[in-house]
C-alpha cells in the first residue's frame, strides 16, 4: 500500500503572507489525518518562509500517523542580527534529532531555492551522506535521501545505510502533462519504473514527490505499486481551494487504490 503524505507548506505559506495564526498549520494537520492522510510532511527552510522551526514543535505532538521532517542536513536557520529570540535550536539535524519524527528526507537544496531542484550526489557526497544518516538513525528515525532517477546514484544511496530513497519526480510529472497519449505516459515513466526496480534490488524503501498530482499520480501508482510513500504539497493545496481538503484528500487518495 502505497501512503499518501500531505506537505503543508503551503498553508504555512498562506499564513505567512498575512501575519497572525490563519490558516492555522496545527488545526491543518490534524484535519488532514482526520480526513484519511496517512501523514503529514514538512519542510523547515533557513529562512522560515514558510514553515518554522517552532512550527514542527507544534506540529510533532498532534500527529498520530507519520511525521516526516524533508530538509538539508546542512541547513541552519536564520536569524536576526545574529541572535535568536527563542530557545529553539538553529541546526537542522539538531531540529530533527529533537523531535525524533517517524522519517526524515534529506534533501539538498540550496540557500534561497525557490523549491527542490535536484536530488543528491551520493557519490560525491557519499560519506558526509553515512555520517548523517547513522546519526539520525541512532535516534531511532527512518531516512530516506532525496535522488534522481539514476540508477547508480541509487546503488551510492544504498551503500549509506539509508533506509530509503524517495524519487525527485519533477520530469515525470512535467513531461506526463506534455504527452497526451498513453505512448508518451509509458515512456515519460520508464525511467522512474527502472529506478524504483533498481532501489527494490538494493533492498531500499521507495517514496517519491515532487509534483505528483490528481493528473498524473494514479498512473503513476499503477506503474510503481509497490512504492512506499508519495508526498505532495503544492498540487494538493491547489486542488484543495476548489474542491475542499477533504475532499481533495479524499481523491488523491483513490489515485493510491
């Protein structure tokens, strides 16, 4: 069975946008796990654009499915004038370790990327990938490395010890909306089988995001069912302004049948 992992970013976004506590991230969360989500994903940047630190604190305690905390290992929070106005850690890893969620996604993005863009090289950064995933596993949290569909930085990944790796899908779900025929579906998703088939022989968990979509995410399903997790954010809150996050949750959910 394949989870459904809801990215609230977004909400958080929208908060941000405004000031004050509306949308209300926590009260978000919960309803998307009353609605059948099977977890929910965030993604604490340095620059706290969307979700914060104190954000996860809040969240970790409310979830009664799967937290998933997506991130660089490598990031380190922001803050003004040097100094912080709070108790709250400035380091990823000590975030995490802190809140000791069911997964972590180690993903490398950038300083300032508008969002992920590319997953890791685990060959160039194969050792720094070990230490940090036997760190957080010590903690008793999952890892999964953030990849592209090459199948060789898959073997790398495995040879870190992490437990899985979640597919970087932005070319499927770009090139799936480009194709009209079930010909281009099948060939936008042949390397992303290949890939997934490749994680399964190296004995890794599979998840995959990056915008899956109501469009694109049953076929994708119906390609890789055997694939652990899918986490989806952007397309999901989108859908959610027309047709109400239940009901969004509720379909997106019917992709994963």
């Amino acid at each position: 069975m394949t989870k459904l992992s809801v990215n609230i970013n977004k909400v958080a976004t929208i908060r941000n946008a405004r000031g004050g506590n509306t949308p209300d991230v926590k009260q978000f969360a919960i309803d998307c796990e009353r609605f059948g989500a099977q977890g929910i994903t965030v993604h604490p940047r340095p620059d706290e654009r969307h979700i914060r630190y104190s954000d996860v604190y809040a969240i970790k305690p409310i979830v009664t499915t799967e937290f998933n905390i997506e991130g660089n290992p490598k990031g380190i929070r922001k803050v003004e004038d040097g100094e912080r106005k709070d108790n709250l850690p400035n380091g990823f890893i000590e975030l995490v370790k802190q809140i000791r969620p069911t997964q972590v996604t180690l993903v490398p993005d950038a300083d300032g990327v508008l969002t992920s863009n590319a997953g890791w090289d685990t060959v160039k950064h194969q050792s720094y990938l070990c230490d940090v995933v036997k760190e957080f596993q010590q903690c008793g949290i999952r890892v999964s490395i953030f990849i592209d569909v090459n199948p060789r930085m898959i073997e790398m990944a495995a040879k870190t010890g992490t437990d899985r790796v979640e597919l970087y899908t932005e070319a499927y779900a770009r090139e799936y909306h480009a194709c009209r025929d079930v010909t281009g579906h099948v060939s936008c998703i042949a390397p992303f089988v290949e890939a997934a088939k490749v994680a399964r022989e190296c004995g890794l968990g599979l998840n995959a995001g990056h915008d899956l979509s109501l469009e694109n995410l049953a076929f994708f399903h119906e390609q890789i069912p055997w694939c652990d997790e899918v986490s989806i954010g952007h397309a999901l809150i989108s859908d959610a302004l027309y047709l109400g996050i239940e009901e969004t949750i509720h379909r997106y959910l019917d992709c994963l049948k």
